[in-house]
C-alpha cells in the first residue's frame, strides 16, 4: 500500500488529534515530581485527554492496559504505568496517542525528576536534540532511509546508540501507518526505498542508549529496556510535510 498523502483538511484535523498530545505531556511534565505515581500520572492525562473530546488511543492498542506508556529510567519505551512513586533522579518517559474525530495523534517526552546526573541529561539531550535536528532537514524528495541515516549519525556523534528494532511511522486514520523509519539506517544504501513527500504525515521518534541499541522485553510483555540494563531515553513529534518542509503538528 502506499504512503498516504493528505489533504489539507486532513492535516487540520490530524493536528486537533495531535494538539490534545501535546496538552497531555505539557500536563504530565508538570507533575514530574518525587512521589507522584504512575498510575496516577496515566489517570491525569487520560482525564486530561476525554475532557478535551478525544480517545486514549493506545489503550487498548494491541492489548496495551493504559492510556500512556510510561517509562521509568532504563525502561526506554512501552512502560506500563505501575504503583511506582517518582524519586528525585529518575527520568521518565511519556508517550501519548489519541483519536480525535478518527483521526490520530502520538508524540512522546522524556522528563527529569529534580536533578539528574550530567550523564541522564546528556542522554535526554540527545533525544531531543535528534528529533528536532530530524524535524529540520527533512526535504520534499528525500529518501526516507537518508533521513534515517542523518538520525543515526547525529545519535553516534553524541556518543549515544540508537535502540534497534523499534522505530518511528506514519500516522493519519491508524495510529501505525506506512512507512517504518528507524533511527539508523537499515542496509547500506540510502538511496532506496520510498521519498518523502508534500502531504505525507508521519512520526519521528529517536529512542536512544547508553551503549548497546539491543532491545530486551521484560516480563510483562511491554516494557522495553536495553540489554546493557543502562538507562534510556525517547523523543517524539508527528509531523506534516507542508511545502517542502517538516512541520511539527504535536504542539499547542
Ligand atoms: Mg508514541
Ligand atoms: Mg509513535
């Protein structure tokens, strides 16, 4: 199936969906503090998320329990929100979706509680210096395996890895639409494999560690950590390619 290319009508409607994200972090990040719980965080932004007319999205999604996968220091993505209390130098991961009016947002941060060593700090920096760093060279006609590569270079320069196996996609009337885009290049030719286009709505969302990129599962099924046991960290925006150009949809 091809890559969606969507209207502009479209895109207004993918950004309301994507709007009621960003509130949901904005919220989530400022209630970032020692002793909150995560299962209470999840409840907060779910609330947040149905007052605004929305749908938790991920709940549900493939059997996920909760409206936020949220991510506890070496859990990199997929936590599942627990009795966990916050503690001053955590760092913890917020991913979002929702579905407004069947059209779907998703966009993710990583939030420090209190200080955090120089080291987390780098590491968040990196998420979230990559994605905005992505955001800006992406180009009307560039291949997306290009775009995953600059990703790929932009985390090794940092002297960070990115996680393999997980990647970001397209997004529009499915939470996970064409195409895949990993944060490295997958072969060895970036010329191949599809171009980005005007219309096209899409997530980029670089998951990076310490050292090994190696996924492990816990337990659960769910939670994501490395296999060096290191800790982990996870930017995300949905984007719309608007005359050339990437443009962040996932803010207020
Ligand atoms: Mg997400
Ligand atoms: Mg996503």
């Amino acid at each position: 199936m091809a890559i969606a290319l969507r209207k502009p009508h479209e895109i207004e409607k993918l950004r309301a969906a994507n709007r009621v994200v960003a509130g949901a972090l904005k919220l989530l990040e400022e209630h970032t503090k020692p002793g909150m719980s995560l299962k209470a965080l999840d409840l907060m932004a779910e609330d947040y998320i149905r007052s605004q007319g929305a749908k938790p999205s991920f709940k549900g999604l493939y059997g996920f329990p909760s409206a936020v996968c949220i991510s506890v220091n070496e859990v990199i993505i997929h936590g599942i929100p627990n009795d966990y209390e916050l503690r001053e130098g955590d760092i913890v991961g917020y991913d979002i979706g929702t579905e407004l009016e069947g059209y779907f947002g998703d966009s993710a941060i990583t939030a420090a509680v209190g200080a955090v060593t120089p080291e987390d700090e780098a590491l968040i920096a990196c998420a979230k210096d990559s994605l905005y760093y992505a955001v800006d060279v992406i180009r009307d006609g560039m291949r997306f395996k290009e775009l995953s590569q600059l990703i790929e270079q932009f985390i090794l320069e940092r002297g960070f890895v990115p996680l393999r196996g997980f990647c970001g996609h397209g997004i529009g009337k499915r939470p996970h639409e064409e195409p895949e885009i990993p944060n490295y290049l997958e072969g060895n030719n970036p010329k191949a494999g599809p171009k980005i286009k005007n219309g096209m709505v899409f997530c980029i969302e670089p998951m990076i560690c310490m050292k090994e990129g190696k996924a492990v599962i816990l337990e659960n099924g769910w939670d994501v950590v490395s296999s060096d046991g290191l800790r982990g960290s996870h930017y995300e925006h949905t984007v719309a390619v608007v005359n050339g150009r990437a443009e962040i949809l996932s803010k207020i």
